[in-house]
C-alpha cells in the first residue's frame, strides 16, 4: 500500500533493469510494473528471463516486458546489450543496475 500511495505513474516510460529476475530485482520490476512502466531486462540467462517474463504477464496481462541476455562480465556483451537497448528505445526513464547495489 505504501507504494500506491508513494509513486508517480510511470506508464509509457522504460526502465533497464539488471539482476531482475533474482532475489531483490523480482521485487523491484514487480514495484514498477505497478506504476506502470516497460521494463527491459537485461540478464545472462535468457531462460530464466523468459521464464520470470512469462510469470509477470501472468500476474500482470497488460505489462511491457522485454529481455535482452547479456553478460556484465564481458565488455562486447555489455556494448552489445547497451547497443541494442539504445536502437529500440529513444529514451528511458532509468537505468536500475541491481549489482551496483551488493
């Protein structure tokens, strides 16, 4: 309750999100599919993604939820998923890196 009472709507605005299908990242792309916003998933696991992308929509039919797999750890996969976010999408609202915060 206290993030329907907290929050902006965020609908028609994106937001890059890393470690969203674990732990804390499950929380935060849940929060933020509530007020409205896509969210673009960026994992190494695209079934895992897909999985967690699939139980989303279930929970949330009207969601935007897109995965992009790339892999932190090796810079052509970091460019590569910074280069594909950057065609598909003009602007985004924020770019929520879940690792920054271990």
């Amino acid at each position: 309750q206290w993030l329907d009472n907290n929050t902006v709507s965020l609908s028609g605005r994106v937001v890059v999100i890393t470690g969203a299908s674990g732990g804390l990242g499950r929380h935060v792309v849940r929060d933020l599919l509530k007020t409205g916003a896509k969210i673009i998933m960026l994992e190494r696991s695209m079934s895992v993604m897909q999985e967690f992308s699939q139980e989303l929509l279930k929970e949330f039919p009207n969601a935007e939820v897109e995965c992009i797999e790339i892999d932190l750890n090796q810079i052509q996969s970091l460019l590569f998923g910074v280069a594909t976010v950057r065609k598909q999408m003009k602007k985004f609202l924020e770019w929520f890196d879940h690792i920054a915060l271990h």
